[in-house]
C-alpha cells in the first residue's frame, strides 16, 4: 500500500559539531529542517542564513514552545545533554542526542522513563557507526567474509587542543561510545558488564 510519510519537522540545537547536520538534513526525504539554536546570535543567524532557514532561536525554552517542532537533535555541550533531552521529552518532543546520553544514571533512568511514558522516540547518536570506515567492516562482516568473530577491540584518539577545558578531565566512561558503540554494533551485541581503568588523572587537571 503506497502512502506518503509524514515529514518530521526537526530543530537542530547547537550549531558547532551541529551545523555538521543542517545539510543531512535539508536532503532528507522525510524531514524538514525548520529552525535552528544557538545562543550566540551572530553565529545562529550566520549559518542560518548560508543555509536559509527561517526559525532561529537563542533560547532552548522558547524553542520547546513551539508547537510545530516535532523533534530537537541536541548538539550542545556534554553536561547539557540529560537536563536538556529530558526538558525536550517532557515538552512533547521526539529527541536526538550527541553522545554522551547524560553525565548521570539519574539522568538516564529518567529519560528512559519519560519515553516509556509518553511513546516519544529518543535516540542517542553514536556517529561512528555510520562513518564509513565502519560501514567497510560492517558490510564485511555481513558478507561472511570475516569469518566467526572471536574477540574485538577498539581505540580511540582524539586532539583535543581548543576545545572546552572541561574535557581534559572528563571520566573516560562518558565518551567511550566511540569504542564501544561499533564493537556493539557489529555484531548486534549489547553490554553485559563494564570494567574501567582510571587515567590517573582527576577532573580538577
């Protein structure tokens, strides 16, 4: 039965690593990309007019209010990420999240708890496991051509110079989906235990 898809209508929240999106977006058959935020006027309204997008928002609560969002991708700082999705949920919107989820398992339960509650989808947005690089493997792995897998592993590096302070001492667990998140993916695994060594570093260096 043919049927035409209701197109959702998404604002994108934060626009450093988030203007990454705004044309993914723009060309994708089922959404329409209607409003952009950022609290830095002069950026928002830069990029919003390279990519010639009406709604601009400095405030995320005036964002929320409005009723034909049907979905936010929340593209801000790390320690905004729980306090943020959940405001989104209990505002009736469908969320997208840049990992990490949140920087708490309180914040998690209760944004697990809100889309059983409310049937709104959240999802958390690993990007690795749509880069090509594991698309390669994956597709590999798919075809038999890998043969039985044993064991997997995964590293990541990252330069970090310019960006916020707060990342040097961020705990590893917070960002470690970049590992994680394709090693499960493969093979369609999910975690069963978590086991961390510390860095050596505290979160005051």
């Amino acid at each position: 039965m043919d049927y035409e898809r209701k197109k959702v209508n998404v604002a994108i929240v934060g626009l450093g690593f988030g203007a990454e999106f705004i044309p993914i977006y723009q060309k994708h058959p089922n959404a329409n990309l209607i409003a952009v935020c950022q609290r830095n006027e002069a950026k928002l309204n830069e990029l919003a007019d390279a990519f010639d997008i009406e709604k601009r928002y400095t405030s995320y609560d005036d964002l929320l209010k409005d009723p034909n969002i049907d979905a936010v991708h929340i593209n801000t700082p790390i320690p905004d990420h729980g306090i943020q999705s959940i405001k989104a949920l209990k505002a009736g919107k469908h969320v997208a999240c840049t990992v990490p989820m949140a920087t708490s398992v309180e914040e998690c339960e209760q944004i697990v708890k809100l889309t059983q509650e409310t049937g709104l989808t959240y999802m958390m947005m690993e990007t690795v496991v749509y880069a090509r690089e594991f698309l390669f493997m994956k597709e590999l792995y798919e075809n038999g051509e890998l043969g039985k897998v044993q064991f997997l592993k995964a590293s990541h590096q990252q330069d970090m110079d310019g960006w916020p302070n707060y990342w040097p001492g961020l705990p590893p667990m917070h960002y470690a989906t970049h590992c994680v998140g394709p090693v499960l993916a493969l093979t369609k695994g999910e975690a069963e235990y978590v086991s961390c060594f510390g860095s050596g570093l505290s979160g005051k260096n």
